[in-house]
C-alpha cells in the first residue's frame, strides 16, 4: 500500500494575496494623485478671441485648429478632449507653448487665405488673425512640444490605474460593501472618484464581513447618475467662481 505524500504548502501564494491589496491600497491612490496635475494640465481652457490675438501679437500661438466641438472617448474618464476638427466650424483652439490649449466660440469662419493666395480681384484680403494663423498653419503641427508628451503621461496613468483597478474587481475576491456590478458602474464616475470611492471603502475601511444588503448593479448605476450630476454642478459652480484658469474644461 503506498502512502501519498502531503501536498506541500504554498507560502508564496497565501503570500501574494496578502501583498496585492496592501499594494493596490497605496498605489492606486497614488497613480491617481500622479494622474490630477498632468490632466489638469492639458485639460483645455474656454478664452476669448481678444486673448488669442494677444497670444498671436506675441508669438504664443504654435497651433491652432478649427473645430465644430469636442470629441472624448465616451464614458471613459480618463479620456481627454480632443478639438473635431471642421473646415468652417465656429470654434477655434490654438496650443501655446507651455502645451496648454485654449479655445473659443463664436469664432467667424476660415476665409479662403487658409488656403490659397487672396484674390485681388475680389477685393477680398485677409485679416490679419488670418495671416497670421496662416503662416502658423503652414508651420505645419507642433507635436513635439510638451503638451502632447504630458498628455500621453496623463493617458498612460489613467490607463495603469484602470486595469489594476479592473483586475482586482474582477480576478481578486468579492466585494464586501457592493457587488461587482455595483462597482463597476460606480467606476465610470468623472475624475476617477468612483474607483477612489472602491480603493477606499473595499481596501482601506472594508467591513469585517460582506454587508448583508451589498449594492446592486442597479443601484450602482443609479449612484453613478446621481453623482454625475453632483459631480458636474460641482465643476460649473467652482468655475463661474475661480475662473477657467484654475477649473478648465
């Protein structure tokens, strides 16, 4: 009669399930604060046309597009904003060089001078914002400049923070205030509050056994409405009061 041998323990294992949410407690909020400057960074600014022709009289503009609007990446926070461009639309969105983009509405549409020689003929001659946006036009795009290097920065830990946050949710053990659902529409939230909202009360106050009544898909999805809205009141109400500066979009 042979004798079966024990399985051997694994202390490596029981090892990595203990140091996965002590890592993911820290360095999930910590990827976060690293995302908020760089995103707040290149997050675009409402201006006015005089502030672009100060910026043009002064050789700030290093490029610029006309756009109809804004193009995101839908309901992904971490997305960033993105002119569309349109020949004739009634935005206008220049970068200066720090890599910041300002924009604004109202704008009248390009003239021909974009892109020919004006027509003597006509009577018709540029203005000069037109030749001056030309000749920058001409320059051709400046993606070497800081903004778009800080802007993939911005991606990049948006993107870490997602699929850490996304592996655990849904490879690591279930969750004890809400079920995954739950969480998972709570993590749409703007600005990455709804996974800071999970790294909080699943890794950093979870409760010492699963809540009886633990948030549904449903409900998960009716707190991401609701704090949506919150969230945006928030956002317009800071910057009527601080200004596009300090809170843009």
């Amino acid at each position: 009669m042979l004798e079966a041998s024990p399985t051997p323990s694994r202390p490596f294992g029981g090892r990595w399930r203990v140091v996965v949410p002590v890592a993911l407690r820290w360095g999930l909020p910590l990827l976060w604060v690293l995302w908020v400057p760089l995103a707040w960074w290149v997050e675009p600014r409402e201006s006015t046309e005089a502030q672009l022709d100060r910026d043009l009289a002064t050789g700030q503009v290093v490029a610029f597009q006309r756009a109809s609007g804004w193009a995101d990446g839908g309901a992904y926070w971490g997305s960033r904003p993105r002119p569309q461009y349109a020949t004739n639309g009634g935005m206008l969105a220049w970068t200066v060089p720090n890599g910041q983009i300002r924009y604004t509405f109202g704008a009248p549409p390009a003239s021909d001078s974009y892109l020919a020689e004006p027509d003597a003929s006509a009577g018709t001659w540029p203005s000069w914002r037109d030749t001056q946006l030309a000749a920058i036009s001409a320059t051709g795009p400046a993606d070497s400049g800081p903004g778009p290097r800080i802007g993939n920065a911005a991606a990049l830990l948006a993107g870490a923070l997602t699929v850490l946050w996304l592996g655990r949710l849904i490879g690591g053990a279930p969750p004890l205030v809400g079920t995954r659902w739950f969480w998972f529409w709570v993590g749409f939230l703007p600005f990455g509050v709804g996974v800071l909202a999970w790294t909080y009360r699943e890794l950093w106050r979870p409760p010492p056994v699963p809540v009886p009544d633990r948030g549904s898909g449903w409900r998960g999805f009716g707190w991401l409405i609701l704090a949506a809205v919150g969230i945006s009141l928030v956002v317009s109400v800071a910057r009527i009061v601080f200004g596009t500066t300090v809170v843009p979009g």
